[in-house]
C-alpha cells in the first residue's frame, strides 16, 4: 500500500502580503489623509481663536461704553466757584471736564473732578480728582496728581457733542436746542452728550454712537437701567 506523502507548500513570493509599491503607495495616501486633517484641524483652531478674538473685542468695546455711559449719566450739577451762578461744566470736542460722585470702590470719599479726554497714544482717558484735594489745582491743563483710569486704548480718534438751548443763530433772540460743540459755564447742563470714538484703519473695531441723556439736566427721578433705559422705580 503506497503512502501519499503530504508535501507542504511554502507561499511563493507573489502572494507574500504587500509589495514594495504598494506600501509605497499606502504610506502616500496615509501622508496625504494626514495633511488633509492637519490643514482642517488649523483651519478650525484659526476660526475659533478669530471668534475669540471677535468675542474679546465686543467685550471691551461693551465694557467701555457702559462705564462712561455711567460715569456721563450722573454728572452732577454743582455751582462754578468762580462764578456762583453758572454750572461747572466744561467741554469742547476733545475734552471733557464735570463734576461726579467717587467710583464704587471709593465710596466713602468725597466728589471728584472728572477729565474725559483721549492721549497721543491712542487712549482714552477718564481721570479723577477729589474734591477735598488742596494739593494739585483742578484748573489746571496737566492732570498730575489726579487718579487715572484707561477707558480704552488704540484709538485713533475722538469727539464730543452736546445737545441743548443755544442763541438762535438767525439773532432773533430767541433760544433754540441743538447739537453744539462746545458747552462751558452754562447755567444749564446739555441735556445730551455724544461720545464718538474711531479706530486706526485695519482695525477690526467698531465703536457703535453712544448718546447719553444726563439725569440732572433732564429732571429724572427714575432709577433707570443703563443698558436698557427702562425706569426700575422712583429714586
């Protein structure tokens, strides 16, 4: 009876998995899915850190506004000194001087002297002066000595306006309200003020027009919300 040897084939070299060029070729195609979700993954990191940066810039611009919008709103209607019958208020386009209660962390100290103006570096300054400070003349055109607080920085420009009786310019002597540029030892305050500010061109910033209505001049009794304008009771 003849035994069948059982030969065992070895696989031949053909069927001995992938060949050179075709794990050349895998690897090229795994380069480039590689390449291909890199550039998606940046492209998703650069939308998020614009969006961010987007975000950031809305907040401060937010921010600012609502500060002088707050500051602006409660100037107070004290007597000139000097004069004892007119306002002590003092604005042109580029600066802004009025008297104010002290900040909320300083709440304990008297009124101050407030100077809204914008600096050569593109700033936009609010600075303070305590009304019992017999150091440092508040007249004055320099501010050293006075408590400074940066509104906002990397301005370009800045203006303001205010609204209020004014001589009628055809002379009839009557006394008509109008956005004007200059208020100063009135007897009256403006019973508005613009604040317009504008950023350097490429910029991405946008200072939307702020109006403010000052309380004081416009005899408000009303406790209002700043950002909504809406009266939350008697005051």
């Amino acid at each position: 009876m003849m035994q069948t040897s059982r030969l065992k084939r070895e696989p031949s070299c053909g069927q001995s998995g992938f060949t050179l060029i075709e794990m050349l070729v895998s690897l090229a195609m795994v380069a480039m899915v590689s390449a291909v979700m890199m550039i998606g993954i940046g492209r998703m990191d650069l939308r998020q850190r614009l969006a961010a940066t987007k975000e950031a810039q809305l907040d401060e611009i937010a921010d600012a506004q609502f500060a002088l919008r707050h500051r602006v709103a409660h100037i107070l209607p004290s007597l000139n000194p000097q004069t004892g019958s007119t306002i002590d208020f003092s604005g042109n386009e580029f600066v802004m001087d009025f008297d104010g209660a002290p900040p909320d962390n300083a709440a304990g100290d008297a009124f101050q002297r407030y100077r809204l103006r914008l600096e050569r570096s593109g700033d936009l300054m609010l600075y303070r002066l305590s009304s019992v400070n017999e150091t440092v003349d508040r007249r004055q055109a320099t501010v050293d000595g006075w408590v400074a607080k940066r509104i906002l920085s990397g301005a370009a420009a800045f203006s303001l306006r205010y609204f209020g009786p004014a001589p009628d310019s055809e002379g009839n002597g009557g006394v008509v309200s109008r956005w004007q540029n200059r208020w100063s030892n009135r007897k009256v305050l403006p019973s508005l003020i613009s604040v317009r500010l504008e950023f350097p061109s490429g910029d991405k910033r946008s200072w939307p027009d702020l109006v403010v209505r000052l309380r004081a001049a416009n005899g408000d009794a009303c406790d209002r919300d700043l950002q909504t304008d809406d009266c939350k009771g008697s005051i």
